[in-house]
C-alpha cells in the first residue's frame, strides 16, 4: 500500500494532496530520463527491471502529453490511464504495476477519484481494467464513486465499468452489483445486443 493510501484522513486527506503528488511525478520522471541518458544505453536495467526502457517511455509519454502545463486532475489522470492502457503489452503489466511512477499516477486517482466526472471515472475503470490492474484499494475507490454516479450512467459507460471492474477481477460488492443491473434495467432498451452480451457476462463474472 502506499504512503497516501495509509494517510489519516482517507480521500479527502488524498485530494488535498494532488498538486505534491503532480509535482512529484514529473520530478521523477525527469530524473528517471536523465538517468536514462547517463547511461548510454547500455541496457545495464533490463536485467534487474524487464522492460524497463519501453515503460519508461510509456509513462514519459503520458507526462509530456498529459501533465505539462496544468496540474493533474481527473481529466490528466483519466487520459493518462487510457494512454497506457492502449500502449501496454500484456506481457509488461506486472512490471508496470510495480513500477515506482506508475504507483504515483495510482495515487493522484486516488486524490481527484471524488472529483471525477461519469467520462472520466468510466475511462479509469475500463483503463484498470485493460491493464489488469487489482489494487484493491483503487478499485474500492473507484467503486465507491461508481455507486454514487451509476444511476447517470450511459449505456457505454456502463459497459466500460462492468467490463473495467470483470478484467481487473475486482470482487464487486452486492450493493453495487445490483445497482449495476438496475441501471442496465433502466437502460436496456438502449442497449446494443453486443453490449447486452458484455453485460452478462461481466454480471456473471461477478458471481452472484
């Protein structure tokens, strides 16, 4: 768990901390691509860190086109996560997890989760989802906020949720499970029979 995560306080003690959080980000990206150049090259990380140069470059990429120039806010970190969800190979998921920076960009969800807009919470979760990502934490969050905006939801941002939540293998409480299937109730006839589809069987997925 990281630091913020065990900060007295809880989200609202994590929101008043997304401008430190910011600003540590791009500070170790900086450093990280300083030292990236300092080494020449040479590939003396892979071995301890598999991957390393392609995620480096993925999260420098997110940073350069997402975090310049503005402080992150949900909108950053939604755009952020669906960047690396669209760049991430499968077989590079774990090291990216773990990795130090990646945990930064998990924290500043953490802080603007409250904050976040249907499009981009819905964004997130179909991002963790894509990423494989099963911070039980960050998806508790996130599910807390989709509790509370799941009767605003379009149908495709319902989709993303359910199959966000079914690929980071999240164990969705019952509450929300059935707010889930409300809300597909009230939009059915909206539905594609595709989305309809992904529907069950992300409810399957979820077991109840």
């Amino acid at each position: 768990m990281s630091a913020l995560a065990a900060a007295p306080g809880g989200i609202m003690s994590l929101a008043s901390s997304a401008h430190r959080l910011q600003k540590t980000y791009l500070d170790e990206l900086a450093e990280g691509k300083e030292d990236k150049g300092a080494e020449g090259g040479d590939g003396s990380n892979e071995a301890a860190f598999p991957r390393a140069s392609e995620i480096e470059e993925q999260l420098q990429a997110v940073v350069e086109k997402y975090g310049e120039g503005a402080d992150f806010d949900g909108k950053n970190v939604s755009q952020a996560f669906a960047h690396l969800a669209k760049a991430a190979a499968d077989e590079g998921l774990k090291e990216l997890h773990k990795h130090p920076r990646f945990q930064n960009l998990v924290d500043m969800a953490l802080a603007t989760a409250c904050d976040m807009g249907n499009k981009e919470l819905t964004d997130v979760v179909a991002a963790v989802g894509k990423l494989k990502f099963g911070d039980q934490m960050m998806l508790d969050t996130l599910g807390r906020r989709v509790f509370e905006k799941v009767s605003t939801l379009l149908p495709h941002e319902l989709v993303s949720v359910v199959e966000g939540l079914k690929g980071s293998d999240h164990s969705v409480s019952k509450v929300l499970f059935d707010e889930l299937q409300r809300r597909m109730s009230e939009v059915e006839g909206k539905l594609t029979p595709e989305q309809k589809e992904q529907l069950k069987r992300g409810f399957k997925h979820f077991g109840y």
